[in-house]
C-alpha cells in the first residue's frame, strides 16, 4: 500500500518519540509499500527559534525567519531517516527545497504554486521511504519559504494529492469527536466526516487539522485518515471523504468550540461603504483574523457593523481605535471573554428548523446568546464562557451527538 | 573595500555575540563597501547534534548527518542577518545551496567543485551583506554536503577566491605567534607569514586555521587576514600572503606543537614493499592520520617503519595489531605521551645548518628527541610531553622568535 503519513506537534517532541516513529514505519512497511513520511519540527521547536530571532531585534524580517524556522523540521527529518536506517529501512530525508515544493515568495505564508517530484519518485522507486519536511518550500528565486502555522498538514496534503495516495495524519488525539470530550464525555467518535464538516470545524477551533488542508484534500480528492500516533488500529481513527461516498441522517455532526473572543459593535457608522471598508483595512493592517461578521442596516444611512476576534488581538485593536479619528467618534461596544460554539453538518442543508431548535434549546436552559452566523452547513453562536460547558451539553444531547 | 569575513567557534557561541558581531559590521561598513560574512554554528552546535544523531543508532549514516549538521551554520547566518537589518544593514542570509557551492559527493568530507557567484553578486550589486552559511554545499545530485571540521574556513577562502576579494578570518586568538604565547610567554606576533609556513604550522597543530584553507588561498592568490573577532586594530593581526611580497631574516618564523602523540617502531618487517602498504593500508581503514613516517632498510631484506598517530588513535591501532596475523609476529615498539616540535621558516630552505642547531641545543639542554622528520621548510622532532617547555623555551630563544 502507498501512502503519505504526518506526524507532528507532540508526537515527535523528543527523540525517543523519533525513535517510537522509525520503529512503528519499520513494523507497518511491507515489502513493495511506497511510504512518504511528514514530519514537522520537534514540539516546542518552532516556538523557541521564534524567541531566539526576536532577540536579535524588535523587527523579525520574514525571509530571515523563514530560513531559520526550516531548520525545525530538517533536524527531525535527518534524526528520523538515521533512526530507521538504524532500523535496516531504507530511508533518506528531504528539505522543502529538495523535495520540489515550489512556493510563492510570501514568506511566512506561501503557497505551493508547483511539487517536481521527480527526485521523490527516484527515491520511492530505490524502495526508500523519503522522509520530507513539513511546512517548506522554496521560491522560484530560491529563498526558503514557510507555509505558515499548520503548514506541515498542507505539505503532507498536497505530495499526496501529486502521488495520488492517500494521506493520514497522525496527531495527539484519537480521532475526530462530535464534540470535545473534555466538555462532553459522552461525545462520540466519528469514523467518517465530510470535507466540508472538517473544513468548518477546522475554521471553528477543532484544532486537529489546518482548515487550508483540508480544503486542498477535498479540491485533489485525497483520502484523508486521522488518527493518533503509533496507533496502528484504523477503526479508532477518522476517515475525511467526500460526501457522496455515505448518507449522513443526522442534521449536525459536531460541535466544535473556540475560546476567549471578543465581540466588537460598531454603531451608527456611515453607510456609505467607504467606513466599512476603512474598518476591514485597519483589521487587516493589523493581522487581526476576523471570525463572524455581520452588518445591520437602519435609516438615515447608518448602519452596526459587528464582529469577532480573538481577545488577544483586541488588546491591539483598541490602541489603534484610541489613534484613530474616525473610530474614536464611533460608539462601539465590546464583549469579552465569550465562546464561540458551532454546530457542524452537511446535512444541516436539507433539513429545516435546525437553527430554531438551537435557539430554543439555548433559551430552555436560560443561556444568553449573542452574535449568531450560519453557512450551508454550520451555525455559530456565541455564548458567555462561563456558560459555554452548560451549552454545549445541552446541545450534544438535544442533537443526539 | 570589498572583503570576505569569516567568524568561527567561540567567538560566535551565543545570541549576545552574534549581536556583537552585527555591531561591529555596521560599525565598519561604509557605503559602497561590498561584504560577505561566513559564519559557523554557534559554539558546541555541531557537537551537539552529533551526539543527537548518535542517540538515534550506532550507525550515522553520512548523508543525513550533513543534512543535521547543515542546520546549525543555516541558524547563526539567519539569526546575524536579522541583526543586521536591526541595526539598518540591508543583509540576507544564504545556506550552502542558496550560495551556489557545488561539491562532490563525498558526504562529511566533500570537496568544492564549483561556486554559481550569480545571486551572491545579486545581493552584493544590491547593496546587502550577504551572510553565507560556511561547511555547507550540496552535491549535483542536490544532496546537502558539509566540507568536514574546519571546513567555514575553505568556505571563506573559496568565496573570496571566487570574487577575488580579501578574506579576513576572526577567531578567538589575537593573531599568529612565533610559538604559543601560553608556554613561551615571550612568543612574539608575526605580522606577516607565508601560505607554506602557515600550512606547516596549521598541519602541525596551531590550530588558528585549517591547512586545506591555507592550500587554497595559496593556490588562488587570497590574501588572508587573521585575527580576534570584534578587533578593529589590523596591527595586532596577521596577514598570510605570498612569499615574494617581503623578505624574511630568520631562518626560523614560529614553531607550532602537537600532544599527545604516540611514535610505533615496527622493527624487522619484510622490505618487498607488500608488508609496508599493508601496514598503512590497515592504517587508513582505522582512519588514522599518520603525521611522522620513517623507513629504514637493513640487510636482508628487512626493514623499520616508523610513524607517529595521536595516543587517542593508538588505542585503536593497538586492538587491530592484536587481531592481525601478520602485525602480531612483528617486533613493535611504542612510545606515548609525545610531542611534537615543528619549526617552520621559509629561509630555512637557503639557510644551511638549521637542523644541527636544532640537535646542538637540544643536546645541550639534556633534552631526549626521537622521531626526526623534515620538508623543505620545517623540521619536526618529538619529544617527552614533560621536557616539551623546557625544548621550546630553549629552541625560541636560540632562535630569537
């Protein structure tokens, strides 16, 4: 069987985990199998070459920091390929550059524009397993490039999308749950989920797969396995597929829960399109991700304009509201320290009245709930975090999650 | 001025060092001035990734240790090129690949094959230190290589060779002395050396800078620079250069010493010249760097075969004489716990007599000497470990260094 495999996070934080890995390659590989293994860098590794480049001076120049972050993952590359070596399996590591990831040059977040796997395919057919780094590339000037937080899933995502395999990725978490199950014990495992249900409970601060992988996955068609590390018992793990490969007959299939938000109401701003705008400009010179947003209109060409972000990120906005004189004459309100739940399904879509039975069951336990977006297939409400446990119990349990 | 600057091991072990060395490079550049800075990994890096590696298995496979090692020259030139652009140098940083240094594929000991100058004069025309990874290239297959220990240095010399620029190499010693100023406090600094004395006194354990460096300068006409890291003052530096440019009096420039030696005398071997090559034969497979070879013939067809290795490598040596047939039967002699004494002076070549005054005062002083071995400028001779200081006191005065 050929297949791509990630591992990162804390699953490779030390180098007897390394050495766990090779020996679990060593024992799964069958002769014949093409195996493609992603690792990213070693835990906190990421983390703590971004506090060394800061001590070098208050601006982190982006191409700089990029050639020092892929340093991460080519330590764990080369230690992993010596550990299986030492194993009798042959094994070679490959940088981003060598494994052909042609990026763009938007350093800290490039995006594949080409993979010439050429070399990769050279090694596959020597019956090597090629062990590449996660989270680079290079581009076409032959700068290091990163693909941003995350960006190991993307690369192991995407040489399986070129190889036309399959790709699983192998994390700290069991599986993909209805909900998480350190708020809802009885939450339960799912063993398939949709593309687009994974996108959005991605989005939503599920936190076990980047969004963006997901998305190519489903673009490429690529089979997608998550399970945890080591485990070599596929029923416990999650398949991502397409849709039309099974029928879901539940409206939701799970709930996924983000933390410390704020949300911002901007009131009596111009309808002119030109404030709006202004606003969203300011948000993104900041680097704030916006969330949820929304825009009501009333007369006399005003109009509220709502959204959300992180709360750390409000502490930046509300000094650049202070300098600003436009915003400052605007009366805003703001809440803090809210959560966000969303309710994820596919079939949300064809059945009615799933938004209703969310509020009524939210007004039935006495939880206020503020800000309210919905999609296709997801409805986001936030609640106070005090009373996000209360919620999402009651939610699961209305949902039969 | 255009120059190649190239820092090394301790005087760039930490980030408050590399902090410095940005300092002083904006401290000194002008405006106009083309600079590419070589840099090594911090401190013990390279140690400490070997030791990694190790933890992983008894066998390192060559190929991915140089993709480990390669990481730690990639980490000091991205974290200086930040600094740089901290204090308002326009600067990038470059990795062996980036840097267009072709090498064979000799992993951990690779050899330069060619160098693509074309982005490094991109960056220069540009106006930015170019800060380039030393030890490093990749091979025509796109492996990473590394150059072997020392190897920051031949990185430094090849690039200056390459744009016909100065090459100025910092280190952590003030500059090169007629012997070490920490047995022969009286050693006086050599403000000028040839290439051929520097690479006897670098063969023969000066230590300051790798013989293979030396041999390429020489070859391309490099002008070097030695001196202590963050030193403005080139007076209190050396300068190593061609011969013809000054003429030197003395016979004798320096004397460099090497511990820790051991000396074997293989007594009565055959002299058909089969027992002899497979004698060093044996001692090539060990990896052992002979340094002082000696043959003597007798009637019969016999011969002795001396050579000195350190007592490090004679531990080795000592276990494959034991384990083989035909070195068993010989009669071996071993003496420990040496020192070798290398006088170097290109006058020695024109001024006769030097070797017996080395004997004559040698004898003189009551001190033993063994091994005895001469090129055309530079006369080696061991002695015991305890007479060491007494021997270069007494030959530094008779010879007014």
């Amino acid at each position: 069987m050929n297949v791509v495999q990630k591992y990162g996070g804390t699953s490779i934080d030390s180098v007897e985990k390394i050495r766990a890995i090779a020996e679990h390659i060593a024992s799964i590989r069958k002769e014949g199998d093409g195996i493609v293994i992603v690792a990213s860098a070693m835990g906190k590794t990421t983390d703590e070459l971004i506090a060394l480049a800061k001590q070098m001076g208050e601006e982190v120049p982006k191409r700089e920091l990029d050639a020092l972050l892929a340093t991460g993952e080519q330590k764990t590359v080369a230690l992993l390929a010596i550990a299986l070596q030492n194993l009798g399996i042959p094994a070679v590591s490959m940088t981003g550059f060598q494994s052909g990831f042609i990026t763009t040059d938007q350093h800290s977040k490039a995006r594949i524009k080409e993979i010439n796997t050429e070399r990769t395919e050279q090694f596959l057919k020597e019956g090597k397993v090629v062990v590449m780094a996660g989270f680079q590339g290079i581009s076409e000037h032959g700068d290091i490039t990163t693909l941003g937080r995350g960006g190991s899933d993307t690369t192991a995502v995407a040489i399986a999308a070129q190889l036309g395999w399959d790709c699983e990725i192998y994390t700290d978490v069991d599986a993909i749950f209805t909900a998480d199950p350190k708020i809802y014990p009885k939450a339960k495992k799912l063993d398939r989920i949709t593309y687009e249900e994974m996108m959005e409970l991605s989005a939503s601060g599920a936190g076990v797969l980047e969004t963006r992988s997901v998305e190519l996955a489903k673009k490429y068609n690529v089979r997608l396995f998550i399970g945890k590390s080591l485990e070599t018992d596929k029923r416990k793990g999650t398949y991502v597929m397409n849709e039309s490969i099974f029928i879901e007959d539940m409206p939701i299939t799970g709930i996924s829960i983000s933390d410390d938000c704020s949300i911002y109401s901007m009131r009596g701003m111009e309808n002119d399109g030109v404030a709006v705008a202004g606003l969203f400009q300011l948000l993104a010179d900041l680097n704030i991700n916006v969330d949820m947003i929304s825009k009501q209109t009333y007369g006399d060409n005003k109009c509220t304009v709502s959204f959300s972000c992180t709360d750390a990120q409000s502490r930046d906005l509300d000094k650049a509201i202070e300098a600003n004189e436009v915003l400052k004459q605007i009366n805003i309100e703001k809440q803090a320290n809210l959560s966000i739940l969303s309710l994820v399904g596919v079939g949300m879509a064809t059945c009615s009245g799933v938004a209703s039975k969310v509020f009524s069951i939210l007004a039935q336990e006495g939880i206020m709930y503020y800000q309210i977006t919905t999609s296709e297939i997801s409805i986001s409400v936030t609640v106070s975090k005090d009373e996000k446990i209360k919620a999402v119990i009651a939610l699961c349990e209305a949902f039969g999650l």
